[in-house]
C-alpha cells in the first residue's frame, strides 16, 4: 500500500511537473489590447486523455439581449438558456449542425446538452429579430476570452505541438478567426497574436419600435 500511494505521488509530482503555464496575448496592428474575443488551444495530439469541462454554462435573456453576447465551450458540454425579461423569447439557432429552436416564457429555463459538433453558432429570437449572439463551440477543454489586458492564460497538461486560435465573431477574416501552431515547451511560454483585420462592429442589440406580441406566444 505505501509503494502504491509513493507511486501515485510521483505521478501526480511528475504530471505538475510537465505541465507549462501560457499566457496570450492578443493585440490589433497598432499593439492595442484587444478584450472579449475567444482565445482556444487544440493540442495536435488530440484531446482524448484530457479530462473534458463539465461545469454548467449560462446563457441570458435579459433587457432583449443575449448575455453574454459570445460564449465558448467545449463540445458536448452543457448549456441552459436563462429569460429573465418578462416577456416570451422564441430563441433559434441560425444554422449548422448543433440546430435548436424553442420558446421560453419569463423566467423559464431550457436546458441543452447535445451540442456535440465543434462549430460557430448564430442565435436569433424570432419575436425580436434585432437579438443576435453567438456560441463558439471548440474541441478542447483550453479555451476562454482574453481579459481587458487581452490576455488569456492556460494550464496545459503537456508539452507538444499546438495550434492556438483567436475567434470572434466580427473578426473580419475567414471563419472569423486566425490559427497559429507552435511547438510549445515545460517553460512558462508567452505568444503574441496580431489581428490584422479589425473587428466589425457589433450589431444594435435595440429595436427600432416596439410592437404588440402575436397572441401565440
């Protein structure tokens, strides 16, 4: 028994050990911070012995607007819609593989937990055409959006060949993201990524006049 809890130690030692720190950092053409875009590491190596992120996202509806207008997740991973307006959302995705469509009354909630292809997803709601959003879903547990710094800071299990992409959806390129691969080593690394392209502006989350809501909904 203390052979075997010594040998876990020195696994657990040796896996902390091999893990490296990295930080990046993404910047416009003139070296500006740029904040709130999707920042996701996909190892080459594959993803099938890192453990997958299970926590709950949350997606609002609040003051006919989705909050946060962008989220980011990792395929299979579960997701609620949350109306806090008082009225009714008829909440859809646009197109693509990970399709929903559904009502949701005041203070109801809808549960997702089939989002299981690596994808952009548009959002719409059909009673207020103005509400846009969008949720990136990546295969890799390694993602989150750069702080007001324009910094996004990962743990990586292993050292390797990575490719290390920055998404949004006003991003101004093909697939509204760019992809850098580096071979990343067990010291703390720091990487640059210039966007070249400026991000579009984000559309007007306000209607233009408000209306009487169709007796169905």
């Amino acid at each position: 028994m203390r052979y075997l809890l010594l040998l876990l130690s020195a696994v657990t030692t040796f896996s902390e050990a091999n893990a490296l720190e990295l930080t990046v950092n993404v910047v416009d053409k003139n070296n500006n911070a740029v904040n709130k875009v999707v920042v996701f590491v996909t190892p080459k190596a594959g993803v099938a012995d890192l453990p997958s992120n299970n926590h709950k996202l949350v997606i609002d509806q609040q003051g006919k607007k989705f909050t946060p207008y962008i989220t980011v997740m990792q395929k299979g991973q579960n997701v609620v819609f949350s109306n806090k307006d008082d009225i009714t959302h008829h909440i859809y995705s646009v197109s693509g593989k990970n399709r929903f469509e559904f009502k949701l009354k005041a203070g109801d909630s809808k549960h997702i937990s089939d989002m299981n292809a690596a994808e952009e997803v548009a959002m719409g709601c059909n009673i207020h055409d103005w509400m846009s959003g969008y949720i990136l879903v990546v295969d890799t547990p390694y993602f989150t959006k750069t702080n007001t710094n324009g910094s996004a800071v990962f743990t990586l299990k292993n050292p390797g060949q990575y490719d290390i992409s920055v998404w949004h959806p006003q991003l101004d390129t093909p697939s509204h993201q760019i992809t850098e691969s580096h071979l990343l080593s067990t010291d703390k690394k720091t990487l640059t990524l210039t966007l070249t392209k400026p991000l579009l502006p984000i559309p007007k989350q306000v209607g233009q006049e408000e209306f009487e809501f169709l007796e169905e909904y």
